[in-house]
C-alpha cells in the first residue's frame, strides 16, 4: 500500500488520460473513420458537390443575364438548352487515366464521368436565336432579351 494517497490519485488520473488519448487515436485510424475522412477530403476537391453549381440570375431593362462559376471546366464541356421558358446549362466531363508497367505486366484503365446541370425558368419564351453566351476565366455568362409584347390600347365600348 502507497504511503501518500495524493500521488496515487495523480497516477491513475494520468493513467486514465493516457487511456482516452489512445482510444481517441485508435478512433481515428480505423478504417471506417479513415474512409469517411477521405470521403470528405474527396467532397472538397469535386468542384461540383452535389451535382450542382453556382448560377445567378437578374435582369436589366432590357435582357436577362445569367452568370455560372464553372472553375476548372473546359469550354467544350458546356452544354446550353433552351425549350420554350427554360434554360438548361449541362457541364459534361469525361476523364479516361491509363497506367501501364510492362516490367510487371500491369496495365490498368479508369474513367471517370461526371455531370452537372442547373435549369432556370423565366417568364416568358427565350428566342434562342437572340440568346448570346461567353465564357471567360471560369465564368459562363448568358444574355436572353426580353421580348417586346405589342400594346393593346383600351376603348370604350359602344
């Protein structure tokens, strides 16, 4: 039996510390924990997270402009349809990385394809021969003019 309780007690504090530190770095190298880690590290670096990107809409008096961040994205890879009010702005990205080591007789192939698409609706039919579209440093940006209604003059009946 120890001659001084006080120091006890500071070692089994010390003891149960250590405990706890270790099951937290056990935690965080098992694998379900290491997986969804990388998941999340893999989350951040889809320019495109859920399939979805950044896109504003506003209008001036005479067309609507709509803007997208496409960061990354090639011109090629940019789709633009238009059906009567609405807009679909489609980003398509194939990717083929081949390895091959012919010392080890390995060859290996992977492809990647991701999509992306965001619809805006306006209030009125889009002339898809007016609409103009650039794209500069990541920036898609589409000018739709707005459509001249003709004036109905009201009389008087009779």
């Amino acid at each position: 039996m120890s001659s001084n309780p006080h120091r006890d007690s500071k070692n089994n504090k010390q003891e149960a510390f250590a405990d706890i530190m270790k099951s937290m770095n056990d935690f965080f190298h098992e694998k379900p924990v290491r997986g969804f880690l990388q998941t999340v590290d893999q989350f951040f670096n889809n320019p495109f997270p859920h399939g979805s990107f950044p896109v504003e809409v506003y209008e001036t008096d005479k067309e609507h402009v709509i803007t997208a961040e496409l960061p990354g994205v090639k011109k090629e890879e940019i789709h633009i349809d238009i059906l009567g009010n609405q807009i679909t702005i489609e980003v398509k990205n194939s990717e083929v990385m081949t390895e091959e080591d012919e010392k080890n007789h390995y060859y290996r192939k992977k492809q990647t394809f991701q999509r992306s698409s965001r619809t805006i609706i306006l209030s009125h039919p889009i002339n898809e021969k007016k609409v103009k579209a650039s794209y500069e440093n990541g920036l898609l940006e589409i000018r739709i003019p707005k459509l001249k209604g003709k004036s109905v003059q009201i009389g008087t009946k009779g």
